[in-house]
C-alpha cells in the first residue's frame, strides 16, 4: 500500500511517501521558525528586551491546514495528495494514512528559510530503528512460502494492463466522477483546455499524457502513485457532450510509459 511504504520504482516525481516525508519535516521546520519569531521568554515569563523592540511589521505565520481543508491547499501535489487519501479511506478505511497540518503556503520548501544570522532551524531527528539480534552466517534465514520467483535477468517488462480489485475498482469510480464532473460544461476544445480542466480538478500536469495517433483527442491520467494499490490509470477521451473516462490497471515501474501500456481489446 502505497501510504505505507515505498514504491519499487524511481519516477523523479514526488511519490506519495517521499511527499509524506518531506512535507512533515517541513511543518517541524516552519515551527520552529513560528517559536523563534516569537522572541525569547525572560525568567518570569514575559518577552525579553530584545522581543519587545521587534517590528511590528514581522511576517506573520501561515495559517495551519489539515484534514479535508487540505484539498483546498496552495499546492497542487498536497491537494492531490490529499483528495487521493480521501478516496482510498472512503473504499477502504484506515487504509491510508493522513496528511500531516501543513501552512497555507504555495511552495512549502520555499518557506523554510532559517532565522537571522543564516542558521537553520532543528529538524527532529527521526526515531532510531531497534537493531535485529544477529543472525548466525551458518543458519539458513527461512522465506516466506508463498513468495514469487524473482524476474531473470533478460525478463522482458510487461506492457499488458492489469486487473484492478475491487478497492482500486471504488477509487476509479471516484476519480471518473471527478474527471466527468470537471468537463461538465462541454468537452474540451484542445489539449490545453483538457489539459487545464483536469489541472483544476486536482490532477497534477506531469501524470497527464497525450495518447500518440489520430482520431479522437486521448490522454492517460497516471494514478499509480497516488492509487491504493499502484496499479490506477484512467484514460480520458473527448467526445461531442464532455468526455468519457475509462480506468484500467497499469503494471507498476516507470520504466513501463503509461502511454505504451497495451489495453485489452484496445491499441
């Protein structure tokens, strides 16, 4: 499950775990940053001289988001992020796991800026993993029994869609939806306009590919990333009333393009 560990692939965008990690240090950082425009305390509590004679002109923190308010964030890969969570807990609940509070900026990197004097505020450092006794060379470590053969060497990588069970089934219907939802008004006039309906309904520009060929305007919505079982696409295709949406399962690896996967019954 994608919420809770790591995805097998490295596709140099941020991944719903690397975003998890990124974005929690980053509400650490934008703390501690809240503490020390804050002035330092004297010993009977009150501000200390030199926080009274601050400017009042200081910027003010951001204000704190979390929960649903997320998918109104700044950041597009938040709100995708966080509708994405949305979908997989109501399919399967407890499934995901939540976004931490985040501030109400555009670029949250941006933010972490460090105090005065260039100093960088302190991250807290993550919880030490317990060490494994150690395991004799001599004594055979035992796999589980149901697991698969590993691929060889010259395997060749599969371009066939897969199934999608029934919880990437419930997300893809949501998803559809939202996709319908967005072209609501008419189908779009080109690819920028589809390019920029799905961008508005939170479905981030560098999961949107343009499906190569004549005839109707196609593109594919790569999901597997933010999906409950890495699998999700959708296929988006103009018609004459809006758009229609077809989901299907798509083998995980980036190095498999989300255009090249061979549908069933379909080029």
């Amino acid at each position: 499950m994608w919420a809770v560990g790591s995805r097998p692939h490295d596709s140099g965008m941020p991944t719903p775990q690397r975003l998890l990690t990124t974005v929690a240090l980053t509400a650490a950082a934008l703390g501690a940053l809240t503490l020390t425009a804050c002035g330092t305390q004297g010993a009977a509590g009150k501000p200390a001289p030199a926080a009274l004679s601050a400017t009042p002109s200081a910027t003010p923190s951001p204000r704190m988001l979390s929960g649903e308010e997320l998918e109104r964030h700044p950041d597009p890969t938040v709100r995708a992020q966080a509708v994405a969570i949305r979908i997989t807990n109501t399919c399967a609940p407890g499934t995901a796991r939540e976004l931490p509070p985040l501030p109400a900026v555009t670029d949250l990197a941006e933010e972490v800026k460090g105090p005065p004097g260039g100093e960088q505020p302190p991250v807290p450092a993550e919880p030490p993993v317990p060490a494994e006794p150690p395991t004799p060379a001599d004594v055979p470590v035992p796999l589980p029994t149901d697991l698969p053969e590993p691929p060889g060497v010259d395997a060749p990588a599969s371009y066939d869609e897969v199934p999608l069970d029934k919880v990437d089934r419930c997300a893809a219907d949501a998803h559809a939806d939202r996709v319908r939802a967005a072209f609501a008004a008419g189908p779009p006039a080109d690819e920028a306009a589809l390019r920029k309906a799905l961008a508005g309904a939170d479905y981030l520009p560098e999961n949107v590919h343009r499906m190569p060929g004549g005839g109707a305007l196609r593109v594919r919505v790569d999901l597997r990333d933010l999906s409950p079982n890495d699998n999700l696409a959708l296929e988006v295709t103009a018609t004459a009333g809006g758009v229609r949406v077809d989901a299907f399962g798509a083998p995980t690896g980036r190095d498999r393009e989300i255009t090249e996967i061979r549908r069933t019954g379909r080029t």
